[in-house]
C-alpha cells in the first residue's frame, strides 16, 4: 500500500507578513464558526443510511455513496489536520501561502512531485532522508535536469523501484526544454505532458501548489474512501474508481464558497492523506480518534444490531453482498496475482590478474524497463527451471563470446598446457546458493556461480564501451549510456556500483565463496 504524505506551500510561520498572518486568523474563527453547527452535519453530507438485513448480506440505498453536501465536513477534517499536519515533521509539508509568485509557487510544485513520486511503494520515515539528500543535491528542476541517469540512481540507491528515478529525471528535462524550467500550473497539463505525472500525482502537485480544485485518489485516500461510503466491490474496477473520485471532487469542490477556511484545495487534500496514513490504518484503524466517525458508513453498519429500514425503490445494486460489517471489510479484498516465477543464472565474472588483481565484470541494464540504468552482473534470464548443472556451466562461455573481443578458452579443456599466458582462459566455475528476491510482480530465483578468468596482463578488453570505476562511484573515463553497456569493476568498489537490492544480495553471497 502506498504511503504518500504531502504538503502544502512555502509559508513559514516565523515570516512577518501581515497578510499571511491575517489569513491564518480568519481559518481559526471560521473553523470555530462552523464547528457550532457540526451536531447539523450528517443531515447535510448525503441521503441518510438505508439498509436492511437480508440472510447474508446488508442492501442499502445508493444515494449512500454519495456525498452531497459536505460544508460541515470539510471543516472538521480540516479542524483536526491544523492538530497533526506537523506532527510526523516531513519537510515537503508545508503551510500555504498564497502570496507566493509563480516562480515560488513552481519551487513548491518541484518540491511536493520529487516527494510525491518518492512517497510511492515507501514509507514516510524511509523517504525523509532520501528526499533531504536529493533536495540538496538537486535543490531545482533546473538542476535535476542536468544530471545524467547513473548520478540519479546512485542517489536513490537503496529506495527502490528506480523506474521513478529516471522518470523524475525525464520529466525534469522536459519542463526546462519545455516549459522554461517550471511545472505547468494545472492537473490536466501535468498529467498529460510530464513523463511519470499520473492523475494522482498530478492532482496533489496541482492542489497543494498551485491551489487548483481538484481531487486525488490513491493508495490511503481509495481506503478511507471505500469506507467512508461503505463501498464493497472491486477496489480497481472503473465503476469503484469513478464512486471514489467523485466523493474525492466533491471533498475539493467548495461550490465557489468565500470562506478563508475551504479555498485551498490542497489542505484538504493532505487531511485525506493524513487521515488514510495515521488513523484509517489498512488493520487496527483508530476509529476512535476519527474526525470523520459520524458520518462514516463502515463505521455505522460495524455497530452490533444496525438494521435500520430498507428503501426498496433506491437499493444500490453495485456493491456485492455483505457477509460480514466490521470497519476493515472495506474496501472489497482481492485475491491478489500470484507473481511469476523465474530463474535467472547470475554469472558473477571475475578476471584474477599474475599479480592478484581481482575485477569484476558487469553491464549496465537497458534504460527503460525493470531495474532500468541499473549494473548487474552478466545474467541469463527465465531459463528452464530443469537447466542441468554441466548445461549452467556452458553458460558463462556464451557469455563472454558476446561481450569480449577475444575468444576464452573453455573451462573444459583438456590440454591446459598448451594454452599460452596470453590466452583468456575459465579456470574455475564454482556455483553459490540461489538468491530469493520479490519484485511486485515477478519471483525471481537468482542462482549465482563464480566464473573466475585468467591470462594476460590486463582485463580481457570488451566488445561495447568500458569503464572503471573508481571509489566514488564515478567514471575514470567518458561514460557511454547504451543499454548493455560494459565495464571491469576492482573488486573493492564493486559494493560501490549502482545495482538493486536482488544482485547486491547475490554479490554478497558469492562473496562468502572465497571469504
């Protein structure tokens, strides 16, 4: 599930300026104002709760996803996100102002996408310091967009799913080739034109900073949505989709109201956030310190004996029958795609020199695609699970046919005398445990072997461009970024090299074979 926390604009609250300070005052009176007729409010939201018991399931009228008038619950939703929108201390996150100019007000669009698409598949506290790392690396999309993908990779070493990396990186050149270095000022154009920019993450960045009135659903929005409404269904069918967009519209639609306290879209789009992150927990939810409790119709139809009249002429006939009423039924559960299953040989190569230099070959993965941009070693992917042991062996020798310039001598033969020093030669083919790693969608085995060559004085040169890399990481020579790109790594430096978590584990357990 993903933990996508947001915020707001550049206002800091220590800054003297007398019109920021006055909008932050009339918030508080009309919070307090509204606040007075919240006893009023469930009557407003929607068409009150019609469902009656039927053997096993629970009919209820459809006007119960629905919300209508939702005044007096905008206002405690955003009563209770003024108590906690600085608590958890994220550094995006921060109070509109809406004095901001459009360079300003850019700045902040910057700040909430890098954290918006870091946020994904990622826990809050596991992004703090990566997002901290990258503002200082990349404090601009000017900035971001002279990086090359390889330094953009290093930073997120660690974080996971590098595809968002390099769509940050892609979608940053875009806005400076195209938009003059600023993000455009609207949903629909940041979804349409900016690589990676979904209709999520382009209602958050559109919300929080440039205050458009448009809604987000995902991730903990979906779950406090479905239970808001008690919508029981395919969670990822379009017409649940629809059902929870619409409610989240009309969360963001203030119906050109005046009041000071529900112009900014964007702070209710956080409390929804924050609300589905904190207190609306996928198990255990903390209904007990839920703002929105009263009007929440999970929360209703969980209350031991609630069977109140049925309105026949308006039963929904979307939702799929009720089994069982408890707060965490919603939303519907899937049976979730069992993930592929492949086996990859991972052939970790290393060339031993005379004088007990040790390198490390690796190629670069392709840019688009899983793990894109990423080093691994030398793999031969989904191969027959029934792969014999001497066929894994012939292995690395294709292997290296593709990638050297020069032939190697087989590891099998026969007469080794007769091999010149001069001559690249396999030496030893040693297999190492098989390496479990999960990927959304696919389990892939790695079953890695240690292939150690010898001859000459040098590492066997290369058919595609190579490099070395130095302790830093960084390249001693011009860097090429063709996919497939290969290169001699120094034994010490090899942990250094921008790989995924599935080969850093690899390297690790080839490792305990000479250790």
């Amino acid at each position: 599930m993903i933990n996508d926390d947001h915020s707001t604009s550049d206002y800091d609250s220590s800054e003297s300026h007398s019109g920021a300070s006055s909008y932050q005052n009339k918030r508080k009176r009309k919070a307090s104002t509204r606040k007075n007729n919240s006893n009023n409010s469930q009557s407003l939201l929607r068409e009150p709760v019609q469902s009656v018991f039927s053997g096993d399931a629970y009919p209820h009228t459809s006007s119960s996803h629905v919300i209508i008038s939702p005044g007096a619950l905008q206002d405690t939703l955003l009563e209770w996100y003024g108590t906690v929108q600085a608590i958890r201390g994220m550094p995006w996150r921060k109070p509109y102002n809406p004095y901001l100019g459009p360079e300003e007000r850019s700045q902040r669009a910057y700040e909430i996408w890098v954290s918006e698409i870091m946020l994904q598949q990622t826990q809050v506290t596991t992004v703090i310091p990566y997002y901290m790392r990258w503002m200082e690396m990349y404090p601009t999309v000017r900035d971001l967009a002279t990086a090359d993908i390889d330094e953009v990779n290093a930073l997120w070493k660690g974080l996971g799913y590098y595809s968002r990396a390099s769509r940050l990186l892609a979608g940053a050149q875009k806005v400076v080739a195209n938009y003059h270095g600023m993000l455009p000022v609207n949903a629909r154009d940041l979804e349409a034109n900016i690589p990676g920019i979904g209709r999520y993450s382009a209602g958050a960045i559109a919300s929080i900073a440039y205050g458009e009135h448009v809604p987000i659903v995902h991730g903990n929005v979906h779950r406090l949505l479905s239970r808001f409404l008690a919508v029981y269904a395919p969670p990822k069918a379009k017409a649940t989709l629809d059902i929870l967009w619409a409610a989240a519209a009309a969360m963001v639609d203030f119906n050109g109201s005046t009041s000071e306290l529900l112009k900014y879209p964007g702070d209710i789009n956080q409390a929804l956030i924050e609300l589905g992150s904190t207190i609306c927990r996928v198990r255990d939810p903390s209904c007990d310190a839920c703002p929105l409790r009263p009007w929440c119709r999970a929360y209703e139809l969980s209350r031991p004996g609630y069977m109140p009249a049925a309105d026949i002429e308006d039963v929904c006939s979307f939702c799929e029958p009720l089994r069982e009423t408890n707060v965490t039924t919603f939303p519907m559960k899937m049976n979730r795609k069992k993930p592929r299953e492949e086996l990859d040989i991972v052939n970790v190569i290393e060339w031993t020199s005379s004088m007990g230099e040790r390198w490390f070959l690796m190629v670069r993965r392709p840019d688009r695609g899983l793990l894109a941009g990423l080093y691994e070693f030398p793999t031969t992917s989904n191969v027959a699970r029934t792969t014999s042991t001497a066929a894994q062996a012939k292995i690395p020798l294709t292997v290296l046919g593709k990638l050297l310039k020069y032939a190697v001598l087989p590891y099998d033969l026969k007469n080794r005398s007769e091999a010149h020093s001069d001559h690249f030669m396999i030496t030893t083919i040693k297999p190492a445990s098989d390496v479990l790693h999960v990927f959304s969608h696919i389990k892939k085995t790695y079953r890695p072997q240690w292939v150690v060559v010898h001859g000459g004085e040098s590492p066997p040169p290369l058919k595609v461009c190579s490099f070395a890399l130095s302790t830093t990481g960084t390249a001693d020579s011009v860097k090429s970024h063709q996919p497939n790109d290969a290169l001699w790594v120094r034994l010490e430096d090899v942990p250094g090299v921008n790989m995924g978590t599935g080969v850093a584990k690899v390297w690790k357990t080839v490792e305990k074979l000479w250790r």
